[in-house]
C-alpha cells in the first residue's frame, strides 16, 4: 500500500478549509483553502475584492465563516472574536496600527493587557514592570527607540509598524497577520520593517503578510498564495515562481512569463 500523499509532511499550524463567507447576496469567499506552517512568512495576494481582508478577518476571530472549518494546531477552533484568536496566539497588525498616539510605547504596546496585581476586579498597573518589560521585548526584537516614554505620536511611520508589531508579539504569538504593513512608509523604513519580519520567522512566529508590493513579497516570505474572485487561485514557493507570473495571478491569468529564467528566485 503507498503511504499518503501528505505523509512526511508535518502537520500546518493553522489551516481553513472550504471556507466560504456571505454578506446578504455578495460572496466574498467561495470555499477557499489555506494552510500556514510553524514559522513561516506566506505572502498573500490578490486584487482589491479577492478575498484577502475578509479571510484575514476570519482567520483573526472578527468575523465568523458561512461555511467551513478553521483548524489550530490539528484542533478544529471557532472563534467568535479576535479574543478568542489571541488565546490560541493569533494575532492581527492592522493596516491602520489602532496606536494611541498620546500615550508612550510602552503603555501601547501593554494596552489592555498591563502587567500588574488584580484588585477588586482591576488590574494595579505596575508601571515601572511595564517600562522593563518594554524595553526587554523591543530589545530582544531589535526595535531601537530613544525611549519606552517617547509618545508614539512622536515616531516614524516605520517606528510605529514597528511598536504595533511588538505589541502582537508580546503575548507569545505563535501568528502574526500583518495587512499592508509597508504601504504608507518611505522607502528606507521599508527595509527595517521587512528584517524585523524575518527576526519574527527566527523567534518561531509564523506570518502571514497582505501586501501588493512584489518587492515586499520576494525579499521575506517563503510562499505566496493568490486569491481572486473569492476563490484559490495559485499557490506556490517563492524558489518555484517569479515575480512576474505571481502578478499575473493577481490579474487572473495562469502560466509562467518569457522572462522566468531571469526572474527565478532561488
């Protein structure tokens, strides 16, 4: 007897299948499948419409699926708000951050969840732990800020990407969503977001990372996965595609380009 097709193959962190969302008339996912594999960074594409944000949104607990199965870690999951996504370690980077600029990184990055002893039903805020542990968390990621007490009204684009990255990661995330997270950033801070993606994937943390920028797309990630109309489109390794060929994707269109011997990335 011949072992099964995926036997070898080590079981997905997190998968969804034929997954399908209505809203009234409109079909916005039409029995799509997805899978995401410990410590990886899956790109994924698609044009405006495709299905990106709102199988994103499912993934992340805040909206729930017409039909189909979310599965966690080899458990089927269901989860009725982006809180009960968190308890299981997913957790989602908007692309609009959802910082509170008048406060400082380290009351953004603990917001909701300060550390401190619980009295008559609230928590003491400790605030001296929250600035150590603040200051340990960005540290061990990389993040360099002048200060924990800086406002985050006060940082760069690519500084704030970077405080509500750290504040997804602080609470032992096992996956990171991140939608659009270089879109509105100047060029040089692009770079230092990409690199602190890829210290994620070091740490254990698998990402999914939303993006139409191609660049993005082939410098990080390890997959990229196409939606487009609501439905699979494509899907396949970075080394087994091209740059080119994945925008076709996004447009509709099948098959490898002319130029994929100088576009292949290894």
């Amino acid at each position: 007897m011949e072992p099964p097709a995926d036997a070898g193959r080590e079981r997905p962190l997190l998968e969804a299948r034929n997954i399908s969302k209505f809203f009234g008339a409109i079909t916005a996912l039409d029995r799509v499948n997805f899978h995401l594999a410990r410590g990886e960074v899956l790109g994924v594409v698609g044009d405006n419409g495709a299905g990106k944000s709102t199988l994103m949104k499912i993934l992340s607990g805040l909206h729930a699926p017409s039909e189909g199965e979310i599965v966690f870690d080899g458990r089927p999951v269901r989860f009725t708000s982006p809180r009960d996504a968190r308890e299981v370690g997913i957790e989602m980077v908007y692309q609009d951050l959802a910082l509170a600029g008048n406060l400082p990184i380290y009351e953004n990055i603990y917001l909701g969840r300060e550390p401190g002893p619980r009295l008559l039903g609230m928590t003491v805020v400790d605030r001296r732990k929250s600035r150590t542990m603040a200051k340990d968390h960005l540290d061990r990621l990389k993040i360099h800020v002048k200060s924990v007490d800086q406002n985050v009204e006060e940082l760069s684009g690519g500084q704030q990407q970077a405080v509500a990255i750290a504040r997804a990661t602080a609470f032992d995330a096992r996956i990171v969503i991140m939608d659009e997270p270089t879109a509105a950033l100047a060029v040089k801070e692009v770079g230092k977001v990409l690199d602190l993606i890829k210290g994620l994937k070091e740490h254990g943390v698998s990402v999914i990372l939303i993006s139409h920028r191609m660049d993005d797309i082939f410098y990080v990630c390890d997959r990229v996965m196409a939606l487009f109309h609501g439905r699979n489109f494509a899907d396949a390794t970075l080394a087994d595609t091209t740059r080119n060929e994945v925008i076709g994707w996004i447009m509709g269109t099948r098959g490898h380009t002319d130029s994929l011997a100088h576009d292949r990335v290894h």
